[in-house]
C-alpha cells in the first residue's frame, strides 16, 4: 500500500509517494524543520508487529528516506504524534497491548 499525504501533497503542489512497504502504512503525523518536512506513521511491514517509522521530506517533494526509517517495532497503537520543541523530536503512540 502506498501512503500518500494529502496535507503534504498540497503544500509541495505535486502527488507522490511517501512510502510504498507492502501491508498496512497508515496514520501518518507530521512536523516542520530545517527546511524539510518529517513524516512519522502506523507500518504493518512486520505483521503481526505494528511500527512506528519516519522520513524526511523534502519541500520539493524528495523522500529523503526511501522506504522510512524503523524507529519503534512491538505493539504500536493505531496512530502516532509527533511534537518538535526546536531541537528535538517526540513521536509517541500508545502501546496496543
């Protein structure tokens, strides 16, 4: 499945694929920073494992981390958040346990 971001999509102004993992890629969360966006989301590619992944994007529309980055495999919920304070990431999920 190929995940696409409609917020993202309209600020680049063109559609293209964020990542395109078999199984399920999903309820993505996104952040602004340094010139590049950065993408967390929902990846089922470990089934039964759900996984929190990233990449950074671009604001021309460049994936700059084909396929994404594993940044947590166990249990994670159906959705991630991602907060930036101006020099530091947290994306959280609730572990579905």
């Amino acid at each position: 499945m190929t995940m696409m971001l409609p917020l993202l999509l309209a600020l680049v102004g063109a559609d293209f694929p964020i990542c395109t993992a078999p199984n399920y890629t999903g309820y993505p969360s996104l952040c602004f920073s340094e010139d590049n966006y950065y993408v967390f989301w929902v990846d089922q590619r470990q089934q039964p494992k759900r996984s929190i992944y990233g990449a950074r994007v671009t604001t021309e529309g460049v994936v700059l981390d084909s396929g994404g980055v594993e940044l947590y495999t166990d249990s994670a919920g159906y959705r991630c958040d991602v907060a930036f304070d101006g020099s530091n990431f947290l994306v959280v999920t609730r572990n579905y346990c």
